[in-house]
C-alpha cells in the first residue's frame, strides 16, 4: 500500500513538472522573456502575465489605485489624476448599462509618455490605448495636458475617449469570460471594436462620414482588421461604431447583452445575432449602411 501511495506521489509529482514546463515555454514564448520557472507559475495561477519591460516601466511610475484599478504615471501626470479617475468612473457606469452585469478583477493602467514609448509593451500600429487579456493592461497615451486640464473639449474628447474605449475591451473579456464555453474566437472583431467606440463616444455627437465600407466578413479577426485600417478610404473604427450605434437604436442597449449571452449559450455568432436580431449579419450590414445613406 505504501509503495503504491509513494509512486502515485512520484507520478502526480511529474505531471506537475511537466505542466510546469509546459506554462513557463508557453509564457516565454508569449513574452519574448526568460522567465523564472515558478514566476511563471504564479503568473499562470493569478493570470496576470507581468513581463520585465512591464515591471520597468511601473517601477519608473508614481501609482495610484482607484477601485480595482492601479494607475501608473509618469510625474508630470499627476494633474491629470482626478479627470482620469473621473474618466473611469463614467466608463465603469457606462459598461454597465451596455453589459447589465460586469465582473471586474485587478487590472493595471500605464500611462504612457507618447505612442513611442508605448510601443515596448504594444505591438499596434498607430494606436493612442491599447488593451492585453494576456497582460491584464490597458494601456494609453495623452498630448495637450493644459488643454485637457482647461477641459477643452478636442483634447479632452480624445484623452477620455481613449479611456472609456480600453477600458470597454477590459470589461468585455471580463463578460465572454464568464461563459462555459471558449466564445473568445466567436466575436468578429467588427463587434468588438464597435461596442468599444461606442461607449469611447458616449455623449458625444459623432457625424456619418462618406469611409469605403469594408464587408463585415473581411472584418473578423485581428489581422483582417489591421489590414483594413489601412486601405485607402476606409475607416473601420466609425464604421463600426455606427452600425453597433444602429444596432442599439433599432433594437435597444440590452441588444449587446442579450447576443452576448446567447453566444455563451451557444458559441455561434451569426445564430445568436439571428436568435436576438431576426436578421443575420449580412442583412444587418445592408439595413445600417442603407439607415445612414
């Protein structure tokens, strides 16, 4: 009896071993790092994948932790404190009218100097935010801090934006998450980043403009999208904000809600959008386009 304990231990001990080298090649891989085995692991268990680059640019930032968020600035952001918390406090109200019920764990805000800078965590191509679900980080850029301390209402428009749209990615993967199923590669990037604009212009006016429309199927995942950010005429970001816009104003805000939660149910997109909709997408991006021509 004792010889066969010691060896389901010795065999439970390998298994351990083995998943353990398993995490810390995969989080290296992920990271571009040399990781420490058990920092591996323990980023692993609190899912929060902390790099050196990342630690060396918080280590270099005054913090500051505002509900279940820390915030790391540089120095002569300080002043910009109060508008940024502020901005968050309107984000977390805002997703939640949009999602209903959020979740929320620890996640980290850097503040980054300018677009550059922010280019040792992000690989994104002429971004002002960003946000890493590997990372646990939202990250964004600011310009014009006196303008935005006077409230002037471009630099400010532009800085809160960035803002309530990063922060929308965040409670978005908080909301998919929550699923039985790994829905994760069931939303079209389209959707995504059209929820996220959404909520970045709350309360703003924002006017249709003549972009070359990219067919929501050439729009589904990241690099479809990045592809098409950079055509000629288009503008993927407004196109989808106006039909997530039109989506909310034809059928009501707990539309999102409601597709997401099927989606979990089922893991299909075009069904869940049928199921909550009545029409599928392709009659969808027909009827927006037509609603603002």
């Amino acid at each position: 009896m004792k010889k066969l304990i010691k060896l389901l231990f010795l065999i439970l001990l390998l298994l351990t071993i083995g998943v353990g080298v398993f995490i810390n090649k995969t989080l290296e891989k992920e990271t571009n790092e040399d990781l420490p085995f058990f920092q591996s692991i323990k980023m692993a268990l609190i899912q929060n994948f902390e790099g050196n680059t990342e630690k060396t640019l918080k280590g270099n930032r005054l913090k500051e932790k505002y509900q279940n968020i820390v915030i790391y600035y540089p120095n002569d952001f300080s002043e910009l404190i109060p508008i940024t918390k502020e901005t968050l406090e309107w984000a977390i109200t805002k997703n939640e009218e949009v999602f209903v019920t959020i979740t929320t764990q620890p996640v980290d805000l850097i503040v980054f100097k300018d677009k550059e800078e922010m280019k040792q965590i992000s690989d994104l191509v002429d971004v002002s935010g960003f946000y890493s679900n590997f990372d646990k980080l939202l990250g964004i850029t600011y310009e014009d801090k006196e303008l935005i301390l006077n409230r002037k209402e471009t630099p400010l428009y532009f800085f809160q934006k960035s803002i309530l749209h990063e922060y929308t990615h965040y409670i978005f993967q908080r909301t998919i998450e929550s699923s039985l199923k790994n829905t994760s590669t069931a939303y079209p990037v389209w959707f995504q980043e059209g929820i996220s604009e959404y909520v970045g212009n709350d309360k703003t006016i924002v006017e249709y403009s003549n972009f070359q429309v990219v067919p929501f199927n050439q729009l589904s995942d990241g690099d479809q999208w990045q592809e098409a950010r950079f055509q000629n005429g288009t503008n993927v970001y407004d196109q989808s904000y106006f039909a997530i816009k039109y989506l909310i104003d034809k059928y009501g805000e707990e539309t999102i809600s409601n597709i997401i939660k099927s989606i979990n149910r089922t893991g299909d997109f075009e069904g869940s959008f049928i199921e909550t909709t009545g029409i599928n997408v392709l009659e969808f991006e027909d009827n927006f386009l037509n609603a603002y021509k």
